[in-house]
C-alpha cells in the first residue's frame, strides 16, 4: 500500500484552504483511513487549528522546517493528534526561512515527495497544505502529489489566478510528475442565499465541470469557531452545515480516489 497524496492550492490566500485541509483529514480518518496532514504552509495555521502551539519550539519538537533542510525524516517530525488515525507534521513560520535557505542547494524541488516516499507506506492518505503562492513550497507540493484539490471561493474574482495555476500544474506534469491530475475544485464560502455564490458556482461548473465537487462549503459560523478552539468542525460541532459539508466531501474523495 502506498498512499494517496493530494496537495490543497490555491495561490489566493483566504479561499479555505486550511480549513479543507484539517476537515478533510478528520473526516478520512473517522471513515478509519490513516491519514497524515503536511502543514506545507510557513503560517502554520492548520497546525494551530488542530491545537498545536506552534510558539513554544520545546513543545514543538521537530518540524517540517527540519525536514526540508535535511535535518530530520518525516517520520521524525509526525506526531499523532488527538483523534484517531489521524497524524499531524506540523510548520512554523521558521519554514519561511528554509525555503530562502534551499533555493540555491541541489534537489529543491523534490525535498517533500523525496520525505513522502519515505512514510507513504504507512498512511491510506496524505493530505499537503501549501502556502497561497506559486512559491517554491507549492511546487514541492505539487511535484510530491498524485492529486490536487482546488479550493475555490464563490465570490467575484473567484476564477483569476486559476489559469495561472493550471499552467503551472501542466508544467509540472510535463517536467517532473506527470502522473498528477485535478482531483478537482471545491466551492467554499458559498452562501445559498445570495445569487453572486450561485453565479460564481456555475460558472465553476462551466469551467470545470465533472471535476467539480458536488459537494459546497458553505458560509458557517461553526468553521470559522472551530480553529480557535484548535479543532476541526467536526470535534466543535458535528451537527453543524459546515460539518456536514466536509464529511460529504470526504465521501466524495474516497470515491475519486479508488
């Protein structure tokens, strides 16, 4: 068995991109699949949500900084969460520092899938957070994926960015993983009652069509609750529309996936 990598981007920042990324492990992890989150990401949100304080380096122990400098295995740096079958590698913002530090050094592109390779066997899923840029990161993240999944907000401007990110994805395939596909796009914050989200959905669909989930995350009062309790949705309120949209989404990605 080896497991299935699916690298979270978007180079727009505030699109739900973490909070897919904590949900969606919560919820493979509860279907049992043994699932690792990569917080790819120097704002170490999605550490932080899932209760880790990312301030105290004696708490901390190793990080995905460590691991992208070559000072630790990635299987050093895991550490389990709180819920079952589900493990965290946590980030700092010091891995701001570690991508400066890699730029000139001989494998750059391939630090995080070289470190993957080394776990894969031993997790159903691998889920990567990438940082909202097409930065160095991003594209360890992608180079280390079979899949990703684009988180897109259901408001104005929604789509541009997106080509871009597309043709970077191309490049990639055609220079380093030509394996990887669009598991596909995920329309968040969408708000039922207004009819921007739904204009903006559609044409999603339009763009993208199958590959665009069924599955929408809705605007919630409880997702945006949960990271400061340091817990997915699921945890702080799992009768919440936000819950019940990220565990239909896992379903929907179990299916994609088989």
């Amino acid at each position: 068995m080896s497991a299935k990598v699916i690298c979270i981007t978007n180079q727009k920042g505030g699109v739900g991109k973490t909070t897919t990324a904590v949900n969606l492990c919560y919820y493979l992890a509860k279907d049992k699949y043994k699932t690792l989150l990569v917080d790819f990401d120097p704002q170490g949100n999605a550490t932080s949500g899932l209760g880790v304080d990312k301030t105290d380096p004696t708490k901390l122990g190793l990080t995905m900084t460590d691991v992208t400098l070559g000072a630790a295995s990635l299987a050093q740096a895991i550490r389990p969460t709180k819920y079952k079958f589900y493990d965290l590698a946590p980030a700092t913002p010091e891995l701001a520092n570690a991508e400066v530090e890699i730029t000139n050094q001989p494998r750059k592109f391939t630090r995080l899938r070289d470190a993957i390779r080394t776990v894969a066997s031993g997790y159903d899923y691998i889920i990567i957070d990438s940082p909202p840029s097409l930065s160095l990161l991003t594209v360890n993240g992608m180079i280390a994926s079979n899949y990703l999944l684009l988180p897109v907000q259901t408001e104005f401007y929604a789509l541009e960015g997106v080509a871009q990110l597309l043709e970077s994805m191309k490049l990639i395939m055609k220079q380093a993983n030509p394996d990887l596909k669009l598991l596909g796009v995920l329309a968040t914050m969408y708000d039922k009652r207004t009819s921007l989200s739904s204009q903006v959905y559609n044409e999603i669909k339009k763009y993208f069509k199958t590959l665009t989930f069924k599955t929408t995350i809705p605007r919630n009062v409880r997702v945006a609750e949960a990271p400061s309790h340091g817990v997915p949705v699921g945890a702080y309120d799992k009768f919440s529309k936000g819950a019940r949209a990220y565990k239909d989404l896992a379903k929907e990605i179990e299916e994609r996936t088989k």
